[in-house]
C-alpha cells in the first residue's frame, strides 16, 4: 500500500500525510482488488480525502506516467471550494516536490512524471468532452447529471480501460442508487455500504445528539447512508416486507408458481407463492441452462409444492418460446396458465405489485436479486403517453416478473390432481372447463436434476 517516490535527493511516501490504517474501513476500500467502486458512506466518513490519495497514488505509477486523472465535482465552483482551495484536501496530501506545474485558473497539475490531475465540474457536461482521462473520482454523485458518467465519461473508460470511482451519501433510489446495485454483482467492481452507527467516525454521544435533533428522513440518509424512497419509485416498502424464508410446503395450502424463462443473457426465475400466507416461499434463479433442463426443473419444483387435490398451478409468459414450453408442461400432467405478455398485461400486473407492497400485504424471502431488482425497477414514459415498465439498462428484471406472474390474479380453483386448467385469462376457453392431457412418464426428465 506504500508507495515510494525516489527524487535523487530524497525519497517522498505515498500516501503523504494519510493513513488509511487510522480507519480500518479506509484500507480495507484501498486494499480491494476491484479498479471500479461505488462508495455509500454517512457524511464525515473522510471520502473525499481517500478518493484524492487513491488517486495521486494511481498517478505515481509507472506504467501511468503521462495520464491524466479526474476529480470531478457537482459543480466546478465546489471542486474549486473543497478540493482545490481547502488546503487539507489536494495540496496536504500532493507534495509540492513532486508538483512540476500548478495551473489556477484551469485547476490542474503537471507532476514530476508528467501525469495532470484535474479538477472538473460536471454542471457543464459538455465541457468534459475530448479529453481521455485514465482515472476518474466522481464526487458527490447523488447530487450529479446521469449523463456526465452515461454519455461521457463511460465511453472513455470502454476505450482506454480506466477505472472510476463514485463516492457519495444517499438521498433517495435514483442513479447513484442504480450505480450502487449494479456494481454488487459485476466482477471488477465493488460496491460499500457505510453507517455512522458502524464507522465510529461520530462520537455514540454526539451521534444521539444528532438523531434526536434530526428530521428522521434527513439522520437515514446523512449518518446511516439509507436510499429511501423518492416520488418516482415503483414498488416502496420492499425491506419492510422483504423478513421472510424459503420454506417447504405445507399440507392444505394453495401454491402458484411464476415462471420468467430465458436463456443466455437473462435468467429464469421460479417464484413460488403461498396464496394461504400471501408470501413467497421459494425462488430459483438461473441462467444459460437448456429448454430440457429448464422444464425438468419446473415440473419438479410444481411437484414439490402439489398437494393431493391442490396442484401447484404454474403461470408463465406464453410469448415467444414461452408458448412450446407450455404445451410441453401441459403434456407432462402440469396445470399451466399461459399469460401473454403484452404492455397492457405488464401494467396491470406491476400495479397489483404496487397495491401490496404498498400495504405490506405480501412477504417476500431476503433475497438479494429480487430485492435489487424491485428498488431498481421504473416506468419510462413513451412520447404517445404510455409507461414501459422495465429494468434500467444492463440490468436484470427477471425476479419481478416471475414475481408478479406469481400473484398475478391469484384466486385458486380447484382442480383434480393429474389435470389440467386452459389458461384462466384467456377468451378462447370456457372458464371451468376441464381437459385430461396426455400423460408421460417424466423420470427421464427429472434424472438430469
């Protein structure tokens, strides 16, 4: 972690008057391999400071003479404020000996190496373009435009292979939430989550102080670094009603089984729900399996949770290759609810979700991909007025949908075991109407589990 700068004469450390040891947290950010993070932490946390040794450190590298590095601010006048002109930020911790340059107005740096370090404000974005920095700390980004990082500064990165880090404290679900939840499974990345109750930064004393004279929104977000829930999100209350478990079946309950398939690049999710309990008992996650594997797995999950007289029913989105799946699922003695996913079906579907969570009508296991996946989803609104209800770009939605076609219309009717139900939401089939599928033996299917 140190890093040693011969000038002849004498020898300077990095990092310079900071020790990250003083806050374990601080070296343990430092010490992680992942060359991209997104940093959570309460207000006082000293972010800003381990950003600016990171990155004078990365400068000092030799295979990083001659880059160029980026601080930036909300604001240009706010980089000028904190970290240039505050001189217990950039200049405590760059020693003047290894400063070839100092330019004011441009608010850079030439080092000894040739490397610039520059302060920028993202008010301007379009001030940022041209230029090809190496590493990049983007400050405050709760406060910043999305699209100095989307439009940007990603493009540079996906060229020259640099690296970024986001520091910031939470207000509520929105970019710098998306950031966060998608650097928590990407390799490469890292996402920190840090409370003033956890740091040890604030005094216990001072710290009960500051909550008891704290509008409670305002102490969750600055000192506990909680993402609450703003206007715009879709589904509220989701660690609130997010307390349960995977649990086995029980005798005299009606179970629903939603079914998201995919293939390569999403994953099929089976959900579970007790509509006894009104709550999720079991979900499975997966990806890049075949269409045999897949529907082995389903018929033996809906078997699992099939009671003499009480089939599991399992509804499913017909479209695509959803629709073969179905019929196969039917052959096999399975009662299945093909669902065609249209717009108009996913709203109505999202809202019922809404009403729920809204109500806490409805528990779901701590399951960190549903829970990512329901703070994260949103509604973008077309230019004819309507709302499509997706996952934000490169990220996954699939545990929702399974989700809602779980609870989708959930009203159990009975059938006898080995039968089967038409869909239920279609206009083609008499409601009630019963048929007798052709039955298979399945244990060539089950034997690949």
């Amino acid at each position: 972690m140190l890093l040693i700068i011969n000038l002849g004469k004498m020898e300077i450390n990095l990092p310079h008057k900071f020790d990250p040891r003083i806050r374990p947290y601080q070296l343990e950010i430092l010490s992680h391999p992942a060359r991209n993070k997104v940093l959570v932490l309460h207000r006082r946390a000293g972010k800003t400071a381990l950003a600016l040794n990171h990155m004078i450190m990365q400068a000092f590298l030799p295979e990083n003479a001659g880059r160029t590095f980026w601080f930036v601010a909300p604001t240009y006048a706010q980089g000028k404020e904190v970290v240039w002109s505050d001189p217990k930020m950039l200049f405590r911790f760059l020693p003047k000996e290894l400063i070839k340059k100092r330019h004011e107005q441009a608010l850079s740096v030439v080092t000894t190496n040739n490397t610039r370090i520059v302060i920028k404000g993202g008010d301007n974005p379009d001030s940022l373009l041209g230029a090809d920095p190496y590493g990049i700390i983007m400050d405050e980004t709760q406060s910043q435009k999305p699209e100095v990082y989307e439009r940007i500064l990603r493009p540079i990165l996906a060229a020259n292979g640099g690296w970024i880090w986001f520091l910031g404290t939470p207000r509520t679900k929105d970019f710098f939430h998306r950031l966060y939840v998608y650097a928590q499974d990407r390799e490469g990345w890292q996402a920190y989550h840090l409370s003033a109750e956890v740091s040890g930064v604030i005094d216990e004393k001072e710290l009960r102080e500051i909550k008891e004279n704290t509008p409670d929104d305002l102490y969750r977000q600055e000192y506990l670094a909680q993402f609450l829930d703003g206007d715009g999100a879709i589904f509220r209350n989701v660690h609130d009603v997010a307390v349960g478990a995977m649990l086995p079946r029980e005798e005299g309950h009606v179970y629903t089984m939603g079914v998201d398939l995919a293939r390569k690049m999403d994953f099929t999710v089976l959900t579970v729900y007790d509509q006894s309990k009104k709550q999720v008992v079991h979900i499975d996650r997966f990806n890049d399996v075949d269409w045999r594997f897949q529907k082995a797995k389903i018929i033996a999950l809906a078997r699992q949770y099939h009671s003499r007289g009480r089939p599991c029913r399992i509804v499913m989105d017909s479209t695509g290759v959803g629709d073969p799946i179905c019929q196969d699922l039917r052959a096999e003695g399975m009662w299945v609810v093909p669902i065609s996913f249209t717009n108009k079906i996913k709203e109505e579907m999202v809202r019922e979700m809404q009403v729920r969570f809204d109500h806490r009508d409805i528990i779901v296991p701590h399951f960190m991909p549903l829970i990512r996946e329901l703070e994260t989803f949103q509604a973008v609104k077309s230019q004819f007025g309507n709302f499509r209800y997706s996952a934000p770009k490169n990220m996954h939605d699939d545990c929702v949908f399974s989700l809602g076609l779980a609870v989708f219309r959930s009203q159990y009717v009975p059938v006898k075991e080995g039968r089967d139900r038409k869909s239920l939401l279609s206009s083609k089939y008499k409601k009630g109407k019963r048929y007798a599928p052709r039955q298979k033996r399945v244990a060539g299917l089950l034997d690949v589990l």
